[in-house]
C-alpha cells in the first residue's frame, strides 16, 4: 500500500524533508525543503531541478560538447516515490528522506535516470511473467580521517586503543574494535525502515560487510543508495571516515557489492532456476550465460571509477575472470549450495562503488538476454579461478572501449543513456589521466 505524504510527515512531526535523486554516478543530489513546501509541491508538481544533475561527472564538472548528446538546461520535474520516504537520523531538526523519480515537462519519465534504467529493466521481466529477486552484499572500510588527499588512508584506531594491521576475517574481537559505530549504524538502518540482516569483519583491516535482506531489486538498490549515506555520517560522528571505494588502502583487497539474484514466476513464486526435481533449470544456465557473455562487455556500470579495476587482482577475493561454479569464491559467479527454492547464482563482480541501480540494471539485463535467447554457458569450473585466463579488463580505458560495442545491452538500456554515461566516463578518465602521481615523483623524477 502507497504511503499517504502528509500523514506520514504529520505522524513523525517531520519539519524538513530532503528531496533526493541519485545521479550517474550514485552521488545523492537533490533539495531540501520545509515540510509544508514539499507537500505543497508535491500536490502541484512544482519541484524542479536542473537536468544538468545527470551528466555531472565526480569530480563537479560537466564533460565538454555534450549538448550535442543531453540538452543540460531545461528543468526537470521532481517526484517523490512515497514508498521510498523515512526518517533522516542525525539532524537536529526532524528531517525525512525520500527519494524521487524525475520527468521531462511532458510528464515521461527522464530515459537517462539511473532508477528509470532499473524500471524499465524490471518492466522488461515483468513482461514475460519474472520477477528478479535481489539480495546485496556492502562492504566498507573504516579508515582515520584523511583531510589530505596526497596521503595514504590508514585504518583508524579501534576501541583497544591500536589499529588493526593483520586481516582478521570473520573477527568478533575485531569488530567489537568498532562496537559503538557498528551498533549507531544497526540502530539508524532500524529507524529508517532499511533491511540489512548481518553484519562480519572482512578480510581487510577494519573493513565490514553488510548483507540485505532479499527482495525487490529497485527497493534494495534505494536502500543500499541511502545505507552509504548513513555509514558515511555515522562514522564522521564517532571521528573516522567510512569510505566504499573499491580499493582505498594498497595492500588490502577491495570492497564490492555481491548481488545475489534469482528469478521466480511473477503469480506463483516458484523460483524459475530450479526444476520439480531439484536441479538446476535451462533458464537458470541461461541466466548465467548471459552474465558471463555481457557483463564484461559493460563492466562500467559495475566498476565504474579508475578505482574499480585496483580490485581486479588474482588471489584477492575479488574476480579476474567470468567463471561459474558451485560455492567457488574464486569465480566471478558462484552458484551458492542451496535447497531447490533458494537456487540463486551471486554476481561477485561489482564493486562497492558503483551506483546500484546501475550494477543491479546491468547484472539483471545480462542475465535476461541469456534466459531469451536460450544461451548455453560453457561447463562450471572446479578448482582456482585464478589460475584460468583474466577475461575482464584490467582498466577503465579499456573497459570503455568495450562498452560501447555491446548493442544487445546497449538496444535495452537505451542509446542516449550509453553516449551520455560514456561521455561522462572518458572526461573523468581524461581528468585522472591529467594528474601525475607520487610513483611517477619517486621513481621517475631522478632515474630517467
């Protein structure tokens, strides 16, 4: 049932309310508005913002001779979805988030919007009588806070009073290092309404991972979106950063987002990857034959920054490669041993960075264009995935150049969407390409 507005802000005493859009990039961007104007706006549909928020690139700049490709000037219509709308925890004053939809002057929806990609891919399904069932994986890294960016981020000092220096998977010690954040982040995701289920150290020092309940895909994608934004305040409370870059420390493996995913029939919800018997179904391979034929082709979506590919290493829990197998960590796509109803395959492959309603939009139109045309994958693997041939690119660079080849993905997703994100990308490569490091000061300045 839809979330009546103005009993619901009534009912919490809500006097501001932050308006807000995810970007290309899943930065948060939006308006923050009095509780009466927002419902004022909300009854008129007054609320605009600028169209420019959607070819905005990282680093607050807008990549050149785009105008050709995305008219940056007219102002868009914000809507509020109130089934997105929760409290803010943190502000002094009552505050609400909720998350908007944005449409063109004629009432359509904006094609280019991230959450509009995961509408249309869910509609996609919906056609054919699927619903796709999402469970996320978040992890993170606490560091100390860092106002310089020329030096290296360090883990911070834990409750002990030392910082961790060794890998301590699984560590109860060690996450009881950070009792008082891990419990003010369980306490404002309870408030909020986010489903978030358990939480384990990682492998790197301090650094967490958080899984979600499953459910529906857009619903997980706008909780992980607001769950980076609460983890980021939380930690500036208790005086360390939380950062989900996708490899913030060299030496330590990187953060991703695994998305584990079925597909059950739309009225039944019989899980559609499993047969009578128990076994594995032809949609079921064919699911994961398309994300292994696509998703390297589209690797932007899911590692979206030069960063991302710093995660891409062998023998760094992270995958090199689109191999399939049951319970095989090592493989860019694990079959997790489960009864015939959990059968579900887990999309190791995006990164903690990467926006979410475009890692999951990317994850799910790959594997619906194996389950149409019936593809086959090739046999499951046993064994090291790291000791078969790296399949994915190793940069950014070389990812786009891949990108824009992939019609199948590219004839779902939408040609404008794929021009402006490309656009976007190359400019903020363009940028990075531009800075010279501190490896190149130490080891170039006086030997060449």
């Amino acid at each position: 049932m839809t979330i009546n507005l103005a009993n619901w802000i009534a009912e919490h005493k809500i006097d501001e309310v932050e308006c807000i859009v995810p970007d290309i990039n899943g930065v948060q961007r939006g308006k923050v508005l009095p509780a009466k104007k927002f419902l004022s706006s909300v009854r008129d549909k007054s609320l605009r913002i600028p169209g420019s928020v959607f070819i905005c690139t990282i680093d607050g700049h807008y990549p050149e001779d785009i105008e050709d490709i995305w008219d940056k000037d007219p102002d868009k219509i914000l809507i509020a979805d109130p089934d997105t709308i929760c409290v803010a925890p943190g502000f002094k004053s009552p505050t609400a988030f909720v998350i908007a939809d944005v449409l063109h002057g004629d009432g359509t929806e904006v094609e280019i919007a991230p959450r509009t990609i995961l509408k249309k891919i869910l509609a996609l399904y919906a056609s054919r009588g699927w619903k796709p069932i999402i469970a996320p994986e978040v992890e993170f890294y606490l560091v100390s806070q860092n106002v310089d960016p020329d030096f290296p981020l360090v883990p911070p000092t834990g409750s002990s009073g030392r910082a961790e220096t060794a890998s301590q998977p699984y560590g109860l010690e060690a996450m009881n290092e950070y009792e008082d954040i891990i419990d003010h982040i369980y306490d404002d995701c309870e408030l909020m309404g986010l489903d978030i289920d358990t939480m384990i150290h990682e492998m790197g020092a301090a650094q967490l991972e958080v899984n979600f309940l499953h459910g529906d895909p857009l619903k997980l994608a706008d909780q992980v979106f607001l769950f980076k934004r609460v983890v980021r305040a939380v930690a500036k409370q208790h005086g360390v950063y939380a950062t989900f870059m996708a490899n913030p420390m060299a030496g330590q493996p990187g953060s991703a987002m695994h998305l584990h995913q079925s597909v059950v029939d739309a009225e039944t919800g019989r899980n559609l990857f499993s047969n009578a018997n128990g076994r594995d179904s032809a949609l079921f391979r064919s699911y994961i034959a398309g994300l292994v034929k696509f998703m390297p082709q589209v690797s932007p979506l899911w590692a979206p920054n030069v960063n991302s590919f710093r995660r891409m290493r062998p023998d760094s829990a992270a995958p090199i490669n689109v191999q399939w197998g049951e319970d095989n960590r090592s493989c860019g796509f694990r079959v997790p041993i489960s009864d015939k109803a959990n059968r579900r395959v887990e999309n190791r492959l995006p990164g903690a960075d990467s926006n979410p309603y475009l890692a999951m939009s990317a994850s799910l139109v790959c594997g619906y264009i194996g389950m149409v045309e019936r593809m086959i994958p090739a046999k499951a693997i046993t064994g090291s995935a790291y000791n078969r041939a790296r399949t994915l690119p190793r940069t950014l660079e070389a990812a786009l150049d891949r990108f824009s080849a992939c019609k199948p993905v590219r004839n779902l997703i939408g040609e404008e969407f794929f021009d402006i994100f490309y656009a976007i990308k190359d400019y903020e490569l363009f940028n990075y390409q531009s800075v010279v490091s501190s490896w190149e000061r130490e080891h170039l300045l006086l030997r060449v």
